[in-house]
C-alpha cells in the first residue's frame, strides 16, 4: 500500500466533534459485574487511546459506547442530542461472502446512500486504502492487512462522525500496521472523533491525543496524552507502563 496523504483539517469545514458522556455506567453478566461503574467525557480534539492490560474492559466499554449493548446501570449519551453517525472496525474484520467492492456497496445501501452514489463513493473509498486492483476479489481471501483495509475504506465511505476502533493492528505484521495507523490518521484530519483499544504503547505515543486507562473494569486515568506518557497518576497506570502484571 503507497503511504496515505494526509490533508489538514480545515477548522472552517469540520464541525465540532461529538462529545460522548458515560454517566455511572456499568455493566453486568450473570450477576458480575465486568465494567464500571464509570463516569468520563470525551470532548477533546483525540484521537482517545483506551489503555488497559487484557481484561481490563477496552472492548466492552467499545461496544457500550457504540450502541452495540446497553448498560445494566446509568446512560451513554452524546453532546448532540442524539446518536451521531458511527462506525466500529473490529480486531477481526467483519466482512462478507461477496467481493472487496461489494462489502462497500452494501453498506452504503444499508446507510440508505443514493443508489446512483454507491459505487463511486465504494470505489473511491478502495483507491484511497490501495485497494483499487482488489476491488473484484472476494473480501475473505484477502490478507490480514488488507481485509482491515478494506473496513477501514468501508467505514471512511459512511463518513461516520465516530470511528471506534477495537485492537485493529493486534494481528498485522509491521508493514500492514504502518497502513492503518497512517489510515487511523487520515481519518482524524478529516474531522472524524477516534476512539481506539489498543495495548500498545509505542501506537498510543504515535497516536493519542489523550489517553483513557482503564484496569480492573474501571476507569482508573483520563488525562492528556503527553501527561500520560510523562507521568501517569494512578499507581494501575504506573505499574502498566513499567511492564508489570496487573488485573
């Protein structure tokens, strides 16, 4: 994949990013509780990097944040009254038996997209992530790199407003990672709020602007990226980033 150019965002042409609000929220199965009860807001410019040995909660409170399951306790809410444009690329790419060109299409008919709009927004979205030439292959014989490409330019061709990004580099080679960090980017320039899972800290340095830390099921630091990475407060995220075992 050639490098992605990157435009600078243009404060005239973005609208301000949607703040999402966790109010007491937690979450139960079968009587345990495996998140919360937690209380943040995310409002800054991002992207958010959400932190957390494994087993922490980043994936739950992922899906929680995008509608994907309801807490057992308090609400998820955003600042623009309503649920704004969203969507989730997974650690595992969620895509179906059909063609790299067709997992575009459909989805931009399930978003209720123009039918004349469809396939030169989907063809689009494939030349920007360098997938052009695969456009016609079936999405589940592609490479591991390029199958989270290819959710990457599903999701760039909805441009959602939030984009939730769940360990999408976990289990990419070096070079395939580079991608969609570079894609990950693209995506902020263009005004779009990133919320990303990630247990790397070499990626959330290259990436975050702040940085929520999660262990335990509960939210144990929000702060800024720099002061993060400086000095985290909280003795969960000190022992985390010495690369000491913690629950």
């Amino acid at each position: 994949m050639t490098s992605l150019n990157v435009p600078m965002m243009d404060a005239a042409l973005i609208a301000p990013l949607p703040s999402l609000h966790f109010d007491d929220v937690a979450f139960s199965h079968q009587g345990e509780l495996l998140l919360g009860p937690c209380s943040f807001t995310l409002d800054g410019v991002g992207p958010t990097l959400v932190m957390g040995p494994n087993g922490a909660g980043k994936s739950l409170m992922l899906r929680l944040a995008h509608g994907l399951i309801s807490p057992t306790q308090g609400s998820v809410s955003w600042s623009c009254g309503e649920r704004p444009r969203q969507a989730m690329v997974f650690q595992q790419p969620v895509l179906l038996r059909r063609s790299a060109l067709a997992n575009l299409t459909h989805a931009l008919a399930v978003n209720n997209t123009p039918r004349k709009a469809r396939m030169p927004l989907a063809r689009e979205a494939l030349a920007r992530f360098g997938l052009a030439a695969r456009a016609d292959t079936p999405a589940r014989v592609l490479s591991g790199g390029e199958q989270q490409r290819l959710a990457l330019a599903r999701a760039w061709a909805l441009s959602p407003s939030v984009l939730f990004l769940d360990e999408p580099t976990s289990a990419l080679d070096p070079a395939a990672t580079k991608a969609v960090e570079a894609a990950v980017q693209e995506f902020h320039q263009r005004g779009t709020r990133i919320v990303m899972t990630t247990h790397d800290l070499h990626q959330a340095r290259r990436l975050a602007g702040d940085v929520l830390f999660l262990s335990g099921g509960k939210v144990r630091e929000h702060t800024s990226a720099e002061s993060f990475f400086n000095g985290p407060a909280s003795s969960e995220a000190q022992a985390f980033m010495a690369g000491e075992l913690i629950e």
